[in-house]
C-alpha cells in the first residue's frame, strides 16, 4: 500500500515514486568517484510562462533529513549576545566593520560563496548596499535574523533547507539537492518526496512535467 505521497498524479494516471528502484540505482551508482557525491533532483513543468512575475518560483523547504554534506554558517553580526550565541553555536561570525573591505576583496567575496549566510537584522542595508550585487546574483544573500532567535535552531535547519528559483531565462526547470550518496536511501527518499510535494502545493500536479534524480557524475534515473 503506497502512502500520500508515494503515489504521484501524473496526466490523470497514479504512479507511483518507487523506492526500490530508487534505492538499488543509488547502490549501483555510488562510490564511483573520488569525492563524495550529491544526489540531486531536476523537476521540469509544463504550461506555466515563467516570464510573468507571479508564476516565477521561490520556494524555501524544509527537509525531514540533511542533505549529507553540510556548508557551514556564517553569521555577519555585531551585538555582543549575538557574537557569542554564534560562536557557541559552531558559526563563524563576520563582523559588520568588515564589509567594506570584504566588498573590495575579490578573495572573501568568493569565500563568502562557501557558507550559508545570516545577518543581524539592522545590518541587511548596508549589506545590500555593498553586496547586494555580489551576493544576489549567486542567490547568497543573507537571511535577516528577526526578532528573538535561536541560532542553534538556525544552524541545524539550514542543514536541511533547500530553496528553489526560478533561473536564468526562465527555463521551465528547477534543481535541488535532496542528500548524498552515502546517507541512508531512504532519507534521501523522503526528503525528494518532501521537495515533490512542497512544488505540487505551489503549482499543482498537472503543472509538473516529470522529475529525475541522479548524482553529481551519473546519469539521471527518472522517478516521475
């Protein structure tokens, strides 16, 4: 018996998304590198014009699993709390004196690529001010921290978030990586059906044309 969401509305006709098929292709595929792998999934759609602004996706999801291999976080951040409640959550803490200079520094612009990226509040203008371009371009602009939060919270969901948008000229695909190939295949499973239904709520399941996962150096195995 397939659940919810182990059983996928495709042109009228239940299909269902097969874990041992799934499963036996991550098994023949991994290991076959020097590095360790990410399992990514491409979803393609069909009949949505992504030249208009509001069928343009921004999705930000949230997995039950980690993706396997985790970035580490950086926080920009002056107030003292902050700073330390960062560091004793395993952040690394870029001061808000910094960004100019790092807004001239072609080597922590890069640097800055390799983390996933926080941001006190009250600092988020002059960041856009000075790198903005930079930053937003690559999709790495920082996540103001509102309010009251727990930056060690913050640190573990960002290990399991994926975000999806619409890129480029506007090709109907998204990608994402859903885990890695040496994570347990059924949590990489479930977090691709968590990514699955969090598009099928935004665009409906008649929008979604099909979906292939694979690993960074296979071939692409389709599931939907």
């Amino acid at each position: 018996m397939f659940s919810r969401m182990d059983c996928i509305l495709q042109e009228g006709v239940y299909m269902a998304l097969d874990y041992e098929n799934f499963a036996k292709f991550i098994e023949e595929n991994k290991g076959k590198r020097k590095f360790k792998q990410s399992v990514e999934l491409a979803i393609n759609f069909k009949g949505i014009d992504f030249t208009k602004q509001d069928n343009r996706l921004n999705l930000e999801i949230l997995l039950p699993n980690d993706k396997g291999k985790t970035r580490k976080v950086a926080v920009f951040a002056d107030d003292k709390a902050l700073v330390e409640e960062a560091q004793k959550a395993g952040m690394d803490v870029i001061p808000g004196s910094e960004i100019d200079q790092i807004a001239a520094d072609q080597k922590r612009l890069g640097t800055l690529l390799t983390y996933d990226l926080v941001a006190q509040g009250n600092l988020m203008p002059t960041i856009a001010k000075k790198l903005g371009q930079y930053l937003g371009s690559r999709g790495k602009m920082p996540k103001p921290l509102v309010g009251s939060v727990n930056l060690r919270i913050v640190n573990e969901e960002l290990k399991k978030k994926v975000s999806l948008k619409s890129k480029g000229k506007f090709l109907p695909t998204v990608h994402c990586v859903v885990g890695s190939e040496d994570m347990d295949p059924k949590k990489v499973f479930d977090n691709m059906k968590e990514v699955i239904e969090g598009v099928y709520g935004k665009v409906g399941q008649g929008s979604v044309r099909s979906a292939y996962v694979k690993l960074s150096m296979s071939k692409p195995l389709r599931v939907l």
